[in-house]
C-alpha cells in the first residue's frame, strides 16, 4: 500500500501542477487579450508572416500556404470528429467500452467548451490583410489549436499506454503534440487567428 501511495503521490500532484499552469496561462492570456495588451505583439507577428510589401500574400513561396491549408484541416471539426467517430468505433468493437467513453466524451467536452469560450469572448479575426482560409467563428481562443490538443494529445496518450518499450511511448506523444503544434502555427501563418488565440487554444 505504501508502494502504491508513493508511486500515486508524485504523478498526482505532477497532474494538478501542469493544469494549473495551464489554466494559469488561459487566465492571464485572456485577461491581456480583453484588456487589449496583446494587440501590439499578435499584430507584430502576423505582419512578420507576410511577404514584404505584399500584405495580401503569406511569407515563402506560393506552396507553403497550400501546406499550411493542408495542415490546418487536420485541426478542422470535421476531421476531428471523423477521427474521433472511428478511434471511439474501434474501441466499442474492441469491447474497451470504458475507454471509447472516454475518448467520446472528452472530445465532445472540449468541442463544447471551444463553442462557449468563442461565444464569451467574441474576440474579432483578425482584420489587417485577407484571411489564407475560410472562418465562421469567433477567434478566441483557436478552436482548431485546442481542439487538436485534445484530439491528438488523448488518442497519443491512449496509444502510448499500448506500447512496451518507453522509446516507443515517447515517440507516439511526441507525433501528438508536432501535430497540435503544426495545426496552431498554420492558424497563425494563414492569417485566420491571432497568435495568442492559439497559445490560449493550447492552454485551455
């Protein structure tokens, strides 16, 4: 029993440090974007993404923005719900119907709260050139950067669990989050969020 208490111990307070630092990050991020501090920096970035001279084209050659679309849809509801859909089909198959609960109603969670914290804040996209991809929502935070870490970062930890060797494990993690990351960074570069909608979008 006290193998177990000291072995718990140290990985559940490792779990309450890293949300807490993330909501922490969530909060301060958004209390700077409401009070207008972040306006300066997302504005600085964007424009250092564009060619010079050019406001209307991205920086880098014309197939860099089509890769950047390419990447972006792999944060896109659309694709994500089908991911979801056949890792949550598979699973219920595989009679691991607690797990399939799971990857299902995390996911629905995290889409939903997206929805509402867009719905709050109605943060404005950005408006100082033409956006590289086509936008309904509001921009605040990034519902394709949070949503692919939930995505991305539940399926790999899901997965790395399945693996033996810790290599292997490491490896699968890192794939999860160089995805959450691209998907951000393509918001970013095509000109359709505010960087600091995508660090809260990762944050929350």
């Amino acid at each position: 029993m006290r193998f177990l208490r000291n072995w718990l111990e140290p990985r559940i307070l490792g779990i309450v440090a890293a949300v807490a630092s993330t909501l922490w990050i969530f909060i301060e991020v958004a209390e700077d974007v409401v009070e207008g501090d972040t306006r300066a920096l997302d504005n600085a970035i964007l424009v250092a993404l564009r060619a010079p001279g050019e406001p209307d084209s991205p920086l880098g050659p014309a197939w860099i923005e089509a890769v950047a679309r390419d990447v972006t849809a792999l944060g896109s509801f659309t694709v994500l719900g089908l991911v979801v859909a056949a890792v949550t089909v598979f699973l219920l198959l595989a009679r691991r119907h607690r797990t399939a609960m799971f990857v299902l109603l995390g996911t629905s969670s995290g889409m939903l709260a997206s929805v509402l914290l867009k719905g709050a804040f109605s943060r404005p996209r950005p408006d100082i050139f033409p956006h590289g991809d086509f936008v309904i929502s509001a921009s605040f935070p990034s519902g394709h950067a949070m949503l692919s870490a939930i995505v991305y970062l539940t399926l790999g930890a899901l997965l790395a669990r399945l693996v033996p060797r810790r290599g292997l494990k490491l490896y699968v993690m890192s794939i999860a989050l160089a995805l959450t990351v691209i998907v951000g960074i393509s918001r970013i570069y095509l000109g359709v969020h505010w960087p600091t909608d995508v660090l809260a979008g990762w944050a929350a």
